[in-house]
C-alpha cells in the first residue's frame, strides 16, 4: 500500500501534499471569512447577534452532517474521487455569497460551502494514511494542518485588505474561482486510488450503519471529548467571535482588532505544525506520551479559558493566541484515533469524530449569539458580559472533558 521509505520530498508525496494542503487552505479561508466580514454583513443585511451566530454556524453544521456519507465514501472510492466533486459545492457556494442580497442567500451560501469543505481535512487524513507509512502520520498531519492554520491567517488582514480594494462582492468570486482550481488539481495531480478496492458486496446503509455504531464505541468515547470541546472553541470563535469580542470587548478598533485576529489565526497555525512535531519529539525522548500530551493541552487549554473568561477586557485579548495554540494541539487526537481502528474503518472513524466536533462548533457559535441576544447592544457593540456569560458555560463544558480523559487514562494505568 505503501513504500516505508518514501521521502516528505518524493514526487509522491508532493502529489499528495500539494493539492490536499492547497484544499485545507482554502477549506479554513473561506469558512472563517466572516470573522473579519462581520460588521459589514451586520450593516449590510440588518443581523442581530443571534442572526449572524445562526448564519455562520449553518457553515458549521452542514460541515458536520456532511461527514455522514464522506466518511462511507472515502472508504468506499478513496480521497481524490470523493473530494474533488465535493469541491463544487464550495465553488457554488462562494458563488451564491458573492450574489446575496438577503440572510436567506446568506444561509443557503454557508450551508453549499460548509458541504463543498466538508472532506478537505479528513480526506487528506485519509490518503496520508493509504500512501505514507504510519510513523510519518504525526508530522505529515501536522504539515496537512500548518496549511489551514494560514488560510485562517490569509482570512483576517488580508482578505480585509482585498474588500477594501475590490468589494468583499467581488473577492469572493474570485475566492470561488481559486476553489474551482483547487478542486481541479486534487483530481487531476493527485494519485489515483488504485489501490482502494471497494467490497460492493456491503451496502452503503450497511457501511453507514457501521459508521454510526461508532458512537456506542468505548475507543471514539476515549479520545473524542476534549478535541471535541477544544476545537469547538477554536470553531466558534475563531470563525465568527474572536472578531466581535475584540470589537465589544477589548473595545478595538477594526485595523487593530484585525491584527489580534492574525495573531490569533497564528497561534492556530502554530499549534496545528506543531502538534505533531511535538508528539513525534516527545514520544522519541521518552518525556510524554501522545495521551499525555493530550491531556496536558486540554488542561492548559481550560485555564486560559478560565483567565478570560474572569478578566474580560483588553489585557487577555493576546491571550486569544495562545487559546488557538492549545486548541489545536489536540489535534493529536487524530493519530491517536488512528491508531485504534483498523485501515477499513479509519475514513468513517474520523469522520465521525469531525462530524461530532462540527455539531459541537455550531452549538457553542450559536449559543453564544443566543446569550448576546439577552443583552442590550450599547452603540453598535454586543454586550461584554453577554461575552463572559456565554465564556463562563464553555469553560464548564472544557473542565468536564479534561476530567473525563484524566481518569479514562488512570483507568488504562496511561498515567
């Protein structure tokens, strides 16, 4: 299936990178997007907290939902056969966002571009894991990661750059024409998937009655609640609140909340390169295990949380930064998974877990508007206790997860 020996520099991987990196690049741009577009999607079409958190978690959750049969199909027929058509549900969508007029095409455009997303990640995951040797995964998933970390860095300043160069009207058409080339290159650079042999014998309810039946699984239980509360973090906020927080909160102004969201954007860039290399260091030095590392970026990950959420003001806004950072340290969860569950089975497995970290990111993005809605909106900014109220219950839900993985792990004798 694989040659052990294959190099980060060999035609094949670079066959592979290439495309699937360029996918998650734009897979992260166009789904945080609205973090730097909030106030004049706020201005242009009348939202209320509530309307703009339900608008940009539609994203979130026909992401999620999508993994469904992504996660069959990317067992049955492979990445690049999988991916690539899925593609043109994100061209469409960016398309129909570029063309709004009302919340209605706002909502139907995050939905097509949330489904046309859905697989970059996981199906990148999964052609690393047909093609490379599984030693490599930690650090190739890391690299994979590192691409989506910049797309959200490319999200902020300079995409806010290109609106006010050319309209965000027109930066998103040509957003939907680079996702078209995107898609283009996955089906026609990387390789075929020759050697995936779907068994036509077993159905695709069957295959997606296996999927599910995941979530009575001890194993998914194990590793799922804290890279699901992390991300969903990372989600929410990243893609839509970090912005309006720096706004309502820190009380920036747009270039210099713009430039906190970069720095955010690169504490998740940071974490998501890092988390392999670091797993893959720390495992050979014989200092953590991937388990523990795991458990110790959740932990940290839940008292700066916890710090924010108490301070509430501009002096914890860097602070943001090292929340990204942490959040997507748990990414680590991904090799972890892999780890137990066989080859036929691992498309489905992390499908499962993304579709159950996307159904979370749309709670917690929502939820937050819904708090924001009890409050007064004072001179065009959103409550910063609504912001601390709604912080307070994530922090809650963070500190429950880690706890759980502490004594999952006391109870497999890990720690």
């Amino acid at each position: 299936m694989h040659d052990k020996e294959v190099s980060l520099l060999s035609p094949l991987f670079l066959r592979l990178f290439i495309p699937f990196g360029l996918g998650y690049f734009i897979s992260v741009l166009l789904g945080s997007g609205n973090a730097i577009m909030s106030p004049i999607l706020v201005e242009t079409f009348s939202l209320s907290p509530s309307d703009l958190g339900f608008m940009t978690s539609i994203y979130l959750i026909s992401f999620g939902v999508a993994q469904f049969p992504l996660g069959v199909w990317l067992d049955r027929y492979g990445a690049r056969k999988t991916l690539a058509p899925f593609m043109l549900f994100a061209v469409a969508g960016a398309l129909v966002f570029a063309l709004s007029q009302n919340i209605g095409h706002l909502i139907l455009s995050r939905a097509l571009t949330g489904i046309g997303l859905s697989g970059c990640l996981m199906a990148a995951f999964k052609a690393y894991s047909d093609w490379l040797p599984s030693e490599r995964l930690p650090l190739v998933f890391s690299l994979e990661c590192l691409t989506g970390g910049i797309g959200g860095m490319v999200a902020t300043k300079p995409i806010g750059y290109a609106i006010s160069l050319f309209s965000w009207r027109y930066t998103f058409i040509f957003l939907a024409f680079i996702t078209f080339l995107i898609c283009l290159s996955i089906w026609f650079v990387t390789p075929r998937d020759g050697h995936v042999v779907p068994d036509r014998k077993i159905s695709f309810g069957r295959q997606l009655k296996e999927m599910l039946s995941f979530f009575m699984d001890s194993r998914f239980w194990f590793v799922a609640p804290v890279v699901i509360a992390a991300q969903s973090v990372m989600f929410a906020y990243l893609y839509l609140w970090v912005g309006p927080w720096m706004r309502d909160v820190a009380m920036m102004g747009s270039g210099e909340s713009g430039t906190y969201m970069m720095y955010a954007f690169t504490g998740a860039a940071a974490g998501y390169f890092l988390n392999g290399i670091l797993a893959d260091l720390f495992m050979k030095k014989g200092w953590l295990s991937w388990e523990k590392m795991y458990l110790y970026s959740g932990v940290l990950l839940t008292l700066v949380l916890a710090f924010i959420a108490i301070e509430n003001g501009r002096a914890s806004a860097i602070l943001w930064g090292i929340v990204m950072f942490l959040s997507t340290m748990t990414m680590i969860s991904f090799p972890l998974m892999r780890k137990l569950y066989a080859s036929s089975e691992v498309g489905r497995a992390l499908s499962l877990l993304n579709f159950t970290i996307f159904l979370m990111s749309f709670i917690f993005q929502w939820f937050i508007g819904v708090v924001l809605d009890f409050y007064p909106v004072v001179d065009g900014r959103f409550s910063a206790q609504g912001y601390q109220t709604s912080l307070a219950v994530i922090v809650v839900l963070n500190m429950a997860a880690v706890t759980h993985l502490y004594f999952e792990l006391r109870k497999r004798r890990i720690i």
